[in-house]
C-alpha cells in the first residue's frame, strides 16, 4: 500500500511531569504563576529561512485542546496493580463512569480552562471527556497561546505552524495537554497495513497443500536445489487448527472484538458470510456483527488511502477475527479518514462506551519523518485513551507493520513501507507500552494441517532471469517484514528482565508476540471489488493483529474472566512454554509462488524465507517475533486455570 501525504494537524502540548521532572510540588512550594512556555510547540525542522509571514489575523482556525488526567501519579499506580497478575487487584477494573469521576479532570478544572478560551474570543464547539474542540480566528489563537501562526515555504510544499512555543497558564499546564490542529499540510501517516495480491486464479496456478508438498521440477533451481511451490493461501479452518483453537474447543463466545479503520464498505457482512461458506466456516448470527460508520462525514481526499484500499483492510480484519473467533460479537468502527483526529475519535467511542473486550488495530504511523507530525504531545494524547482502555479492562492490540526496523533503507523495496522514514524505529501507534504489539510469522504446516514451524516474515524476492534460466538478484531484495524495534518510550516493567538491553536500550521495544500474516504465504479472504466478489491474498502483521486479538475473545472465554490490557500476563507466561520460540532458518529456505499466466514476466516470483530487515529471529525475545506465536498449550493453559 503506497504511503499517502494529507493534511494533518501540528501538535502543541505540555506534560507538567516533565516540566517538574515527576515533582509534584507541596502547598506552600513556589509555583509558577506566569505562562508556562512548551518546549517543542513550534517544529523544529522549520526554519526562520523557510518563514514566508504572519498568515492573516483573520483566518478562521479549528483546533483541538487535549485535556489531561487527575491524579496522573495515582493513575499510574493504579494501572500496574490492575494489569499485573501478582497484584492482589488484578483486573479490578473501573467503568467508563467510574474512570471519569477518579481520574477525569473535575469540573472545575475545564471550568477554568474554559474561562481562559473565550476570555481570548474563542469558541467552544464540542466538549468530550478527551477534548475541547476550538475555533476562532489567527488572532484569539495568539491571544490564548502567546504565539502567531506563520506560512513556511518548505522542500515539502507551504505548511503553516505556531512561530514560537506556545505558552499555557501556569496553573492549567496539568490539565490543557495538547493543541492540535494549527499546522497544516504536513505529511500523515495512518495507512492500512494488509497488502493485497490479485484475485485467485485457482485454476491457473499452481500451489502446494502444505509446505514442500510440490516442488517446481520445470522451473529453475535456487540454492543449488529444487524449490517447491508456496502452499495454497490459508484459510481460518486451517489456522485455527495449527494454532490450537479447534482442539481448545473455543470460539470467543460472549466477547466483542472491535475493529477499528478508516471508512467502511457496505458489503463486508454480506463478503464475511460468502467468505465463511467458501471457506467452511460459519456466517455471523443475526446481530452478530454491527458497524458504527458515517459515510456523510467522511473526508475522502489524496491525503488518505481510498476506501476502497481501507475495504480491503475491513474484510482482513473481520473475517481473520471471525475466523480464529467464530462465536465472539464484532463491531466494526470506522473513521471518518485516517487523520489522527478521526482515528482517535473512533478509539475513544469504543473506550468511553466500553463497546468492546478487545480492540484490533491493524494500521501505523511512523514518528522520525522527514516533516514529524507525532510530537510528544499527540501521542501523550493516544497514550491517554490507551491507558484508560487499560483501566477499563479493555485490551488494545495493533500491527507491527511490515518494514522491518522501518529504517531508510529498507524502504526502497519494501511494499509497505513509509518512504518519508529518517530512522530505524517501531511503528507507532505499535510502540505504544499500553496497547499489545503483533508482530508477523511465516508459518508451515503438516500434510494433516497440524503445526510445524514458523519463521520470522522476512521475505527477499528474486525474479527469474531473461533467459529463465536462473533467479536474480539471489538471495533477493526485501520487500516485505515484520515491523519492530525500540520505541520512544521508556521500557515498561512487564519487559524487564525479558527484552535484553542490547535489544531495547532502555525502550520499550516491539513485538510482544507474532503469528502467521507474510505475504509469500498469505491468507485468502474475500470482499466486493467493482461489484464482483473476489478471493484475494492478503499479507501483514494487520493478519495476524486481528487473528491475536481473536484469540484473546477465545482465551477469555475458556477462563470466564477478561483479560484486559495483556502484555503484564503475557510476559509473566514467558517461560511456561506457551509460545513458539521462533527462530530465523540455518539454510536458506525458499518457495516459488505462482502469480497466475495474468503475470506475465512476474509469474514465478522466488521468495527466501526469514530475511526481515534489520531485525533477526533468534532464542528468547527478538525484536522480529517478539516472545513467539501462541503454541496449541496457550489456550489451554486459559482452561486449566479456568473457574
């Protein structure tokens, strides 16, 4: 999926723990009682070189102030003893309303921040528990920040952005966290991270039935032998099977798996029911899946991917958690675009109404770009729903991606990667140490569809020569891996003492667990294109986000309890033998994949195996598969210790 460019707001913002260094200060402490500057408001990579003015005082701005918590210290408490399973309060988890009333800001606290907005002439048009929305004009934004917004000229097009940092009153730093939306035209990052392949042409091509069943005796050899045809696509029946769903006798009955994208097509219950019969499976029950869209509100523009690329993604998403999970409810949520604001808003009905057990998130953005626009503040902000998901007992569950270490130089064969990337670094919202990072694998199977081993997705393609005589270049250029690495945050308490420091350096590092989703192996779904239903193949770590997040609806099932925010639990289990320990292959490891006659040149497409860029597959925690994929005894351990 190609990455898109849109126009996304500029994050300004403070967070009083780093402006105090975690001090909170007694009565009689001095405070400050002027404005209170926010280091970072105006971005960095603008120069004074690029300041094309003052844009006019008159211009009509909307924006966003993002409200903070109270009692950030007691709220963080409060997280570690509920998640952890050691604490005497695990999973004591709180309503939506009781949240609000223990850790949403009081009301006269937004009573104060409301007097300071329109005692500067601006106007309040929606008030939520997460945010005020603002507007006014150039001119009552100065007034209420104490900064203009100018034009800057830039290598990139005109973007306008705050000329200074912004300032805060002091006395409302804990509570006004972050402004959005006064700086435009910076690239946007929320893309979909499935990659599609085109339809099926079963009669055409050529597929094995499980991994090395056909070899392909006509075509070249690779690495000094005969390669065999990459197994057929996988379907759930086969899946649940080699990951232990079937023999668990779980179907996620009694929980609600919500999907959270942009957009939303209006035949994906009707796919998901002709998908299921395809397939063998089951169709949902009356009522048993549910969509929240607003297709009047959508913003359909050059800045997002077409929903037709996020209908793809849908049908992904809902037919993988239908599939590992076919009795759990689903609920399908769909932003009005891929901007931060929209996808925020859609995670914040799910979390404010507790419409959920599970959230499953199969899209990314990446933080160091050559023009950022995740500052520090807007992702305090998603770190926030994040958190008071955590509280609720919701578990939050996003892809890895699919760029390996996401670095430059992966990007210029990586299908899925962000071109505007400036370093190694994990996707965000994937980085995020309060949501649960999947990562991707490469899964074989046995003549009988039982397990057999996995590898790290990490895929190299080579192409056949002029001549057909060989594979070129050998072993391949990257195209394709599962997304990881450090994040930007400190290195939580669940991964000490399991992510080695090498790995980590003190950050939170990504995946926490993987499963099947690589494109040289991809899973078969099946949705409306033009019209016409299709059978497609579909790769990323937005397969395997979505078959994780189902089997968690099936792991809370068997135990009758939910499970909520994982990762704690996750990595207490790191050495009960509940993951495969997934390893990159000694020996070169490859399969030919037959496009189809409709190929033409590209028909046979060589890929070798295990190869993620920048990122390896090795014993313990590795920051391509994280602590493994769910062996069959994951969920069985649920059963034992059900009741």
């Amino acid at each position: 999926m190609p990455f898109v460019r849109t126009r996304l707001a500029f994050t300004v913002a403070t967070a009083l723990t780093a402006l105090l260094g975690g001090f909170t200060p007694s009565a009689d402490a001095a405070a400050p009682t002027g404005p209170v500057t926010v280091p970072g408001s105006h971005p960095d990579h603008l120069t004074a070189a690029e300041d094309a003015g003052r844009i006019p005082t008159t211009t009509n701005l909307t924006a966003r102030l993002y409200l903070g918590t109270r009692d950030p210290i007691g709220l963080d408490a409060f997280l570690t003893a509920v998640t952890t399973p050691t604490s005497p309060h695990y999973r004591h988890y709180l309503t939506p309303a009781q949240y609000g009333r223990r850790f949403g800001l009081a009301p006269s606290a937004r009573n104060r921040i409301t007097r300071w907005l329109t005692s500067a002439g601006l106007r309040i048009t929606e008030d939520t528990p997460h945010y005020l929305q603002l507007t006014g004009s150039e001119a009552h934004f100065a007034t209420a920040l104490g900064t203009r917004i100018h034009r800057y000229d830039t290598s990139a097009g005109t973007v306008q952005a705050p000329v200074d940092d912004i300032r805060v009153p002091a006395p409302l730093a804990q509570e006004a966290k972050a402004v959005d939306g006064l700086s435009f035209n910076l690239p946007a990052a929320a893309r979909p991270l499935g990659r599609t392949e085109p339809h099926l042409d079963t009669q055409r091509t050529v597929c094995s039935a499980y991994f090395g069943e056909r070899p392909a005796t006509t075509l070249p050899k690779a690495y000094g032998k005969t390669q065999t045809f990459a197994p057929c696509p996988y379907t759930p029946p086969l899946l649940r099977h080699a990951y232990g769903v079937t023999a668990s006798g779980a179907t996620g009955r009694g929980r609600t798996i919500a999907i959270v994208g942009a957009y939303g097509s209006p035949t994906t219950e009707q796919d998901a029911n002709t998908y299921a019969t395809t397939t063998g499976d089951r169709p949902f029950q009356p009522g048993q899946y549910r969509e929240r869209v607003s297709p009047s509100d959508w913003n359909i523009t050059k800045a997002c991917a077409p929903p037709a690329s996020w209908a793809g993604e849908q049908a992904l998403d809902v037919e993988m958690a239908h599939g590992y999970a076919p009795g759990a409810r689903i609920l399908y949520v769909g932003a009005n675009s891929c901007l931060d604001t929209d996808l925020m808003d859609a995670e914040s009905y799910v979390i404010d109404h507790h419409a959920a057990d599970i959230i499953s998130n199969s899209w990314a953005e990446v933080i160091h770009t050559s023009a950022p626009h995740l500052t520090p503040a807007l992702l305090n902000a998603w770190n926030a729903l994040f958190r008071q998901a955590a509280a609720e007992g919701i578990g939050t569950y996003f892809a890895a991606g699919d760029c390996g270490d996401q670095s430059p130089d992966a990007t210029p064969g990586g299908l899925n990667c962000d071109p505007h990337t400036t370093q190694a670094q994990a996707d965000f919202p994937s980085g995020s140490p309060w949501v649960t990072s999947i990562g991707g694998t490469t899964l074989a199977t046995t003549k009988d569809g039982r397990y057999a081993w996995e590898t790290s997705m990490g895929d190299n393609l080579s192409i056949l020569s002029p001549q057909n005589t060989g594979w070129e270049p050998i072993p391949g250029l990257f195209t394709f891996g599962s997304g990881g690495g450090p994040s930007d945050f400190k290195q939580p308490w669940y991964q000490r003492g399991t992510v080695p420091h090498v790995l980590a350096h003190g950050h939170r590092a990504t995946p926490d667990v993987s499963m099947e989703g690589d494109g040289a192996i991809p899973v078969v779904i099946g949705y409306t294109v033009s019209g016409q239903f299709e059978t497609v193949g579909y790769g990323g770590t937005s397969a395997a986000a979505p078959a994780f997040a189902a089997l968690q609806a099936d792991a809370e099932q068997l135990s009758g309890h939910t499970l909520g925010f994982a990762n704690p639990l996750l990595y207490a289990m790191r050495n009960t033998g509940v993951f495969h320990d997934i390893r990159d292959p000694v020996r070169p490891t490859a399969v030919i994949r037959d496009m189809g006659p409709d190929a033409g040149t590209y028909r046979y497409l060589l890929y070798t195996l295990g190869h993620d860029y920048g990122l390896s597959a090795t014993k313990g925690y590795d920051l391509s598969s994280g602590l493994g994929s769910p062996a069959p005894s994951y969920l069985g351990r649920f059963r034992r210790h059900s009741g």
